[in-house]
C-alpha cells in the first residue's frame, strides 16, 4: 500500500553535464547536444534539481487519479528531455515511388518534394524548429534534440504526401516513417 508522500513525488535521474532550470513558467535544459525548452505548470508541479536528482514534487490533492496521471506525464517529459540533450534522437522515413520518381531535398526548414504523382508544383512539408533532415537515398532521416519535434516533423513529412484523389491500394506513393522517433543510443 502507497502512503500519500509517495504519491506525491517522482524522481529523474539527471546525468552528469545537464542542467534543468524552471524561469517563471518554462523548463530549459542544457546538455552537451544542445538547449531545449517547453512550457512547465510551475502552479501544479515543481521541480528542484540536487545531487544528480531531479525530484518533481506535486501541488495537487494526490487522492485523485488525474493528480498522478499529470506528476507520471511530467516525470516522462523532464526525462524525454534529458535524454534527447545526451542521446539524441532520430527517426526515419522512406521515400516510396512506385508511378513516377519523386526528388526530395531539404530547402531551409521545408522539405521539398518534387513531381510527387507526376504533379507540376513541388509539396513541401515544415520541419519543425529543432529538427533537421538529411536525404540519403531512399530514405529522409529526421534528428535533433526534442524526441516530440522529431516526431512532428515526421509527421508533417507523411502528412504532405497524403494521396487524397486515387486509390491508395494502387497508387501507394509517398513518404512513409520507417523508424519512429527513438534515442540514438537506446535503438
């Protein structure tokens, strides 16, 4: 049986060269990849980094089942987030192009995909803030420090080779995720 003190409180392990810090209502981490940051409920949960620990304390009734949803939901992002800054993350997709060969490139923060369908203008899907792409073949691969933008980014990738006007049992063109957003060294 759980006591209410245990209800309360999560803890992360915090590796060696990362710092987490909250400034009013945001999160920001610094590792050896990089910064990230995101939106923290400084009025819900806190957060007070010592000795390696992170321990995230809950300012809710702990009695509820919503209260320990919302300390395991941020208890999972503190530690996606120091993860990402030492790991990195990638995902990758696959370039299918069974009707009419299809050019993707990376142009800034778009990913342009030409003659998608035989189609005379370029798709172009936004790589999130964070995140880049690289095209090596057949495949795009996604990185970066953020395993949620990644993901994003993925999914705008596949979202702008949706084929909306023909069957897609014969026409199976575009570009689809291989390899969900993952730590590099947790493959």
């Amino acid at each position: 049986m759980s006591t209410d003190a245990d209800r309360t409180h999560a803890t992360v392990d915090v590796p060696q060269g990362v710092t987490l810090t909250v400034e009013g209502r945001r999160l920001k981490a610094k590792g050896p990849l990089g910064t990230a940051e995101r939106p923290f409920p400084a009025d819900v949960v806190s957060l007070e980094v010592k000795d390696g620990v992170a321990k995230l304390t809950l300012l809710l009734p702990p009695g509820r089942r919503t209260s320990q949803a919302l300390l395991g939901t941020w208890a999972a992002h503190v530690r996606n987030l120091v993860a990402g800054l030492t790991l990195g993350v990638e995902a990758k997709l696959k370039v299918v192009a069974a009707h009419f060969p299809m050019k993707v490139s990376v142009r800034g923060t778009d990913l342009v995909i030409e003659n998608f369908l035989g189609e005379k203008y370029p798709r172009t899907a936004h790589l999130v803030p964070g995140t880049a792409a690289t095209v090596e073949g057949e495949f795009v691969i996604l990185t970066g420090t953020d395993i949620e933008l990644v993901g994003q980014s993925g999914a705008n990738i596949e979202r702008a080779t949706r084929i909306r006007d023909y069957d897609p049992r014969v026409f199976q063109d575009g570009i689809y995720l291989t390899e969900r957003s993952h730590f590099k060294g947790a493959s």
